[in-house]
C-alpha cells in the first residue's frame, strides 16, 4: 500500500502557500496572528496533547459507546505535538502526518471509569480510495492506555478511518468508523 497518497489536486492551493509565506490567521479562540508559532499557539499545542494523552474524559466528544466500554478516539497534526513529547512517546513531527489515537474506558456503576486494553486493527482511506493498514503502537501511562499510529495525508485531505476494536477482557467486538480533515502546518 502506497502511504506517500497523491491528493485530490496534486499541488498546494494559493491559501496553503499564503499560510506558510506567514499570512495573518484567526485562531479558533478568535485571536488574529501570524501563522508562526506564538506562545498563546504553543500553549494551545501543550494544552491539547495533554488533554489527549492523560485525561481521556476531555475528548468525550469523539467516542463511541458500547455498553459499558467507551472508545475514545482524535486525530491531530504531529506539528501540535511539542519537541518534547514527541521524543518522550517516540513520534515523528511533520506538517504531513497525522496522529490517531485510540483508548478505551470502562464505565463502573459509580460513575468512574479505567482504563480498558484493547486489540485493535484497521485502515484509513482518503476519498480517492487509496487505504492503509494502521498498526497501532500500546502506550501504558499509569491512569491509561493509549493507542497511536500515524497517517500521511495531502493537504486539506478528508480521511475514513474503520477500526475493529476488540475488548481484551471480554473478548466483544466493536467497530468503529469515522473521518477526519486534515490540512499541513
């Protein structure tokens, strides 16, 4: 499988180039800036990754459940990744890849939930029908369990993601299918 994808258009739009010549941006707080990075977009990044990789609970947003499991998934740029963490977790910086990840969560009568370990397996196709298998790496933190892989994409590339995920403690099997725009940073 071809994982350096061919976009829809094959080029950078005039808006991509106006973007990394440093053209002013709105963020999506509503602040006006240059497109480079800045410390209210570096804490921004700092914010996120770690609301993604320690408090699964922040992106409830994006979940599926399924009795009492609840699949947590997001999708990023690896340019939001700081130097530091993506050293820490092993991961590739670029403005062209993507990072899936993954976690599960079991929901107790009380309300709490832990961490679930999960099997999973699947592909992400962008809209011209080009797939790629995901092979997803464990990452154990004390409160979690987290499963990342990265995906190549063009810019301003919808991608499909269909994963099968399977409960290791009980054995069902769940699929879970969503997509993801991405553009380069």
């Amino acid at each position: 499988m071809n994982k350096a994808w061919i976009g829809p258009t094959g080029a950078r739009s005039p808006a991509t180039a106006d973007a990394h010549a440093g053209a002013s941006t709105v963020s999506s707080a509503g602040h006006k800036g240059p497109a480079s990075a800045t410390p209210h977009r570096l804490l921004t990044s700092a914010l996120l990754l770690l609301a993604v990789l320690f408090a699964p609970a922040a992106i409830a947003s994006q979940f599926e459940r399924f009795g009492d499991l609840d699949v947590h998934y997001i999708v990023f740029n690896t340019t939001d990744v700081s130097p530091e963490m993506a050293e820490r977790y092993g991961l590739t910086r670029s403005p062209d890849l993507g990072l899936v990840n993954i976690s599960g969560r079991r929901l107790a009568e009380d309300g709490t939930t832990t961490p679930v370990r999960l099997e999973l397996q699947g592909t992400v196709t962008n809209l011209l029908g080009q797939s790629q298998t995901l092979r997803f790496r464990e990452v154990e933190d004390p409160a979690a369990i987290y499963y990342l892989e990265t995906v190549r994409f063009t810019d301003r590339e919808t991608l499909r993601f269909d994963v099968q995920v399977t409960d290791a403690e009980t054995g069902r099997r769940h699929n879970v299918r969503f997509q993801k725009a991405l553009w380069r940073q």
